[in-house]
C-alpha cells in the first residue's frame, strides 16, 4: 500500500490504512488506543 502513490489528501492515506491493519493484531488494538490517548491528549 505504502509503495503505491496516494495523494496526502485522498480519504485512504497510508497513516489511516496502516492503523486498520494493526486492529486485526491483538497488539495493534493498543497501540491505536495510545495513538488516539496522543491525538486526544497533547
């Protein structure tokens, strides 16, 4: 997904695309939780 060239303000940026793929890992469950604590949280 990365190597394919997607616009910075297209709706499927790598960032967002990347944190769907880590929710299937039961790891990547917390890690957006701190993602979010850090976008919430300054």
């Amino acid at each position: 997904a990365s190597e394919a060239p997607v616009d910075p303000d297209a709706p499927d940026a790598p960032g967002g695309g990347g944190g769907g793929g880590e929710g299937g890992d039961p790891g990547g469950v917390l890690e957006q939780m701190r993602r979010l604590t850090l976008l919430l949280i300054p």
